[in-house]
C-alpha cells in the first residue's frame, strides 16, 4: 500500500517558482511511490496585499498531480475544515512550503489540527523564516508556524541558522535548493535571439525573476554604466515582473542614457518560454541586496548558464567563485568588473564545463532522500 503524503502551498492555478517547486517536487515522490495530493490556494493573497498583475497561469496544467483548491489564506473557519479535513485523511507525511510570516496563521492552525489524529508528520520546506522585507509581527508569526511543525528542511545554512531562533528540539536538515528541470530545453543563441526578436550582433546578459528591490536591479543598472561595457557590443535583458514600483529603475535608465543597451520585458514569464531567456544570455547576473537561496540559481544550473551573483545570505553556497561564474559584493563597480572579466578573459566554455559537474548535486533524488530522512520515511 502507497504511503499518502498531502503537499500544502501553492500550485495551478496559480503560478511561479512556488508552484514550480511544489509541483515538481510532487512529481518526485509519485516517482517514488506515493500517493500525492497538493492542497492549494482558492485564495492565497487579497488582491490588495498582492504587488503582481495577476496570480494565476495563463497555460493549462500538464502533470499528473491531483491539486485540490481548498486553502483560503485569511478565513480561519477554511482553516480548521481543511485541519479536519486532513485529520481524517491521515497522510503518513503533510509538507508545507513556508516563503512569509503573512502564511504562519493560516499554515500553522492547519497542522495543529491536522496533527491530532496522532499519526500524520508533518515536515516544512522554508524558503525564508525571517522575510528579507520585514513587518511588525513576523517573529511573533513565524513562532506561531514553527510550534506546529514536527521537522525542517532549508534549502541554504543561513536559513538552518535562523530556524534555531525559534526551535533548537525538533530535527532539521540542509538540503540544496534543486534544479529546476521543468522548463523545457536549451536552444541554440540564435534560435533564441530570433524568438525573442533581439539583434543577434549583442551579447546579452540576464537578470531574471520578480523584479523587488532586495533583488537589486538598481546595481547591475548602475553597472551597465561602465564606459567600458558601454563601448561593448553587450546588453542586458531584464526579464520579469514588477513587483515593486517601476519608476525608479526607468528613471535610472534614461538618466545613464542606457536605453539602448538594456531591454525591459516586464511581463510575466510564462513556464513555456523560459527557455528562451535562459538560451539567450552568455551569463545570469543575481546583484541581490539579502538573499537566502534562489531559484534563478537552480534554473539557470538547468540551462549550463554561467553566474554572477552577491556574496549576501547563502547564494555563494551554490555558485562556487571562479567555477562556474563570480561572487561578489551588491557593488555596481563590482558587478561590472565581474560582467568585464566573463567577456575579456573568454570563461563561457570553462564555466559551462564546469557547471555540467557541479549540478549533479542538485538533483530531485537527493533531495527527496534528504527530507525523508528526517523521520525514516
């Protein structure tokens, strides 16, 4: 008989690396014999509270998950039928993916009644315990969240650290962020660059991802500046959403007079055309201001692209210095002399060679084999 294990967070309907994540960690364990179902969101933020144009795909579902749409994040009477819900199913494992203090009621009540049938664990994958922008209450939520949980996954030691804040008793393990291999196949540069309609004399290079201001646009903008990357037949291709206000970054474009060497597509990205971003660019630059792990990492990993990223939270544990891209500090000097040295001393095939090794680590099995540890599963 299959074990039964319930997946809590977002997924279809809605859309980005959340749903990524959860659904292609579901696929994981229907590969490893479960019997897997994802609880999701019939509301997971109030219209007002979201920053985004929309939260759910514009692309219809194509795996082979049951996703129940059940979870409304503000409605404690949800809470508690969704607990008993639970309760009376007894999955042998509930896992609940935790990004925002803003979740911890809503997930937290959830377990606690879920719980009380005195058979079901229930374990969370946390992107972030402490949010990079933080709000009155966060601490006091996210000890709300931790009480409830029986074991902890971190996808980066920063976090593992922080988790100790608010529980030092119950077990907890590391285990890298994967890869994300679900966005289909690297194409050829110039494939690319005639899908996406770009001048194919340009190198490109990629910032990708929710455009917030812990991300740090403003410094690789302000890199672009360089006289000496402005005399290069280089450009940057922002790819993604806002999600913070726009005006800033526009306004620090027209006045470096970058226009003509940085080109915004601002709308979301959908899972079908990441591809081509990512087949695009020589190299993915991540300049965050505070970070824990990233997806952009493990998405770019996929498509053998070369990084630079900020030595801030724990994205230099995945990005070996010299490997397979730069680690540097959230500088614009610094990120330009990073971009500079990538193009001036030809590392594009070391690195590439270099990541075809390293990602191995990065694997789905292993990380499944990682969380099941926790309680012998």
């Amino acid at each position: 008989m299959s074990r039964k294990v319930v997946i809590i967070g977002s997924a279809y309907p809605l859309r980005g690396g959340l749903s990524n994540f959860n659904e292609r960690l579901a696929e994981e364990l229907l590969t490893d014999g479960w019997d897997v179902q994802i609880y999701t969101f019939s509301l997971q933020y109030p219209s007002i509270l979201f920053p985004g144009k929309t939260q759910y795909s514009t692309e219809k579902y194509h795996g082979n998950i049951p996703i129940k749409v059940k979870i409304n994040s503000i409605n404690p009477i949800n809470w508690v039928i969704v607990g008993k819900e639970l309760k009376k199913l007894k999955p042998d494992l509930i896992i609940i993916k935790f990004w925002i203090p803003f979740m911890a009621p809503c997930f937290g009540t959830i377990a606690r009644i879920a719980k009380r049938n005195n058979y079901s664990k229930v374990i969370t994958i946390i992107d972030n315990i402490i949010p990079h922008e933080k709000r009155i209450g966060d601490r006091l939520l996210a000890t709300y969240f931790a009480k409830s949980i029986d074991g902890f996954v971190t996808m980066s030691r920063k976090v593992l650290d922080d988790v100790a804040l608010f529980d030092t008793m119950k077990p907890r393990i590391f285990s890298p962020h994967p890869i994300y291999d679900n966005f289909g196949k690297e194409v050829s540069k110039k494939i690319a660059l005639n899908e996406l309609k770009l001048d194919g004399s340009y190198n490109y290079i990629l910032f990708f991802g929710f455009i917030r201001d812990y991300k740090g646009l403003d410094i690789l903008i302000s890199a672009m500046s360089d006289i000496k990357i402005k005399d290069r037949r280089i450009k940057l291709l922002v790819a993604g959403e806002f999600y913070s206000d726009s005006k800033p970054y526009l306004d620090l474009i027209k006045e470096k007079n970058l226009e003509d060497i940085i080109v915004m597509s601002n709308d979301f990205i959908p899972d079908s055309e990441v591809y081509r971003y990512f087949s695009a660019c020589d190299i993915v630059v991540q300049p965050y201001k505070s970070a824990t792990q990233s997806g952009v990492t493990q998405i770019a990993y996929h498509f053998n692209k070369p990084m630079i990223i900020t030595n801030v939270g724990g994205l230099g544990e995945f990005v070996p210095d010299g490997d397979v891209g730069y680690v540097v500090n959230p500088d614009s000097n610094e990120v330009s002399g990073a971009i500079l040295r990538f193009y001036d001393e030809n590392k594009e095939r070391e690195f590439i060679n270099n990541i075809k090794i390293i990602k191995e680590k990065y694997s789905w099995k292993y990380f499944l084999q990682n969380l099941k540890s926790l309680f012998n599963f």
